[in-house]
C-alpha cells in the first residue's frame, strides 16, 4: 500500500477532490457489500460465533484484496 501511494501525482490528488461523490459512493458501498457478504456467508454456512467473528475480520476488511 505504501508503494502504491507512492506513485500517486498531483492530478490523482486532484481527481479526488474533483469528485467526491465517487469516492463517497464507492467506499460506502464497499463496506456495506462486505459486511453484507460476511454475515451470508457465516449465516449460510451456521458458523459458531467464534468462526463468524473471526470471518468477519478477515472478509470484512476494507481493500482485502490488495494484501
């Protein structure tokens, strides 16, 4: 994450502030997937509430899939 922040130029900085609803949008919708999608799954598969915490951690993170 730090490289990729790295590589960033001023126009990136400009584009985000140039369209907030976007970034707005996206990062709500995000959040609310992933939330969404982690109880389905632990409710689908009757995970113990220990399993269903700990899916929640891991499938629920923001930006999972860049690590």
């Amino acid at each position: 994450m730090f490289r990729m922040g790295m590589t960033l130029t001023l126009s990136d900085i400009k584009e985000v502030i140039l369209r907030p609803k976007e970034i707005v949008l996206g990062t709500s919708l995000q959040f609310f997937i992933m939330l969404l999608l982690g109880f389905l799954l632990a409710t689908i598969f009757r995970l113990s509430l220990e399993l269903a915490a700990g899916g929640h951690t891991v499938w629920d993170m923001s930006g999972w899939g860049s690590i």
